[in-house]
C-alpha cells in the first residue's frame, strides 16, 4: 500500500486492516518513519527517533 495513504488513514481504519491481516505492523511503522524522515527537518518536532525500537515492537506485535 502506498506510504502516504497509509500515513492519512485513520487509526480505526488501520486497526481494521490489521486485524484482517490486511495490513502488519511493520508496514505502518516504516511509513510513519520515513514520513519523520522527510517532515522533520522542516518542522523539527523530534529531537530523536529510535528506528530499532519501533521496528523491534513492531515485529513483536505482528507475531501476535
């Protein structure tokens, strides 16, 4: 699924293809980092952003 559809989504709609295995975790993490990575240096709202944390939870919660 293209990264900036999912990054306008809804949390119930995530949710919703999540549950349907439409969707991992994963994908929606890498989303929201790469969306960080390219909106960050303009607006400078994170001060730092722990790739292997989120990625790590993410692959924790897609073995759910």
């Amino acid at each position: 699924m293209d990264q900036n559809k999912l990054t306008a989504m809804t949390v119930g709609d995530l949710s919703g293809l999540l549950e349907k295995k439409e969707l991992s975790s994963a994908e929606i993490c890498t989303a929201y980092i790469n969306k960080v990575k390219e909106t960050d240096p303009t607006i400078q709202a994170f001060l730092a952003l722990d790739e292997k944390h989120v990625m790590d939870a993410a692959a924790e919660a897609d073995q759910r």
